[in-house]
C-alpha cells in the first residue's frame, strides 16, 4: 500500500511536471527518467495529497537522493 502524506512537500521533493521544468525535458521523458532513477535507487517517490479543485488528490512527489551520473565517459574525445 502507499504511503500518502498531507501538507506541504519536504523540501527537495517535486512532481513530475516540476521536474520537467528544471530538466528542460518533456513531461512524459521527465516521468520516464524518474522512473529509471527510483529503479536504480537514485531516487525516492512519496505520495502527497494535493488540492486539486475541491478534492485532495495524492500525486507523486520525487526527491533525488544522490547526485546523476553520466554512464559515459568524459576522456573528451567524441567516440
């Protein structure tokens, strides 16, 4: 069962339309590399309940817990 939390999200945590804004990607490849990362145990998913409209609604939050890195290498030669 998931874990719902009401109020303001902890600081760090965003929802997926926010992270495609900070990424600069769409939402859809936003949401896909979120879920890469919680996978790969880069990141965390909460639950919060969010006022949308007249209802709360739970919408998923994430948080990065460490640091991207990049699977390629960076010899500075293109390959």
């Amino acid at each position: 069962m998931q874990e719902e939390q009401t109020g303001r999200p902890e600081e760090g945590f965003y929802t997926t339309v926010e992270w495609a804004e900070k990424i600069h990607r769409s939402t859809p490849q936003a949401s896909r590399l979120l879920r890469t990362a919680i996978a790969d145990g880069a990141a965390e998913m909460r639950m919060y309940k969010v006022q949308v409209g007249r209802w709360k609604r739970p919408i998923p939050h994430y948080r990065l817990i460490q640091p991207a890195r990049s699977k390629r290498g960076c010899s500075g030669t293109a390959s």
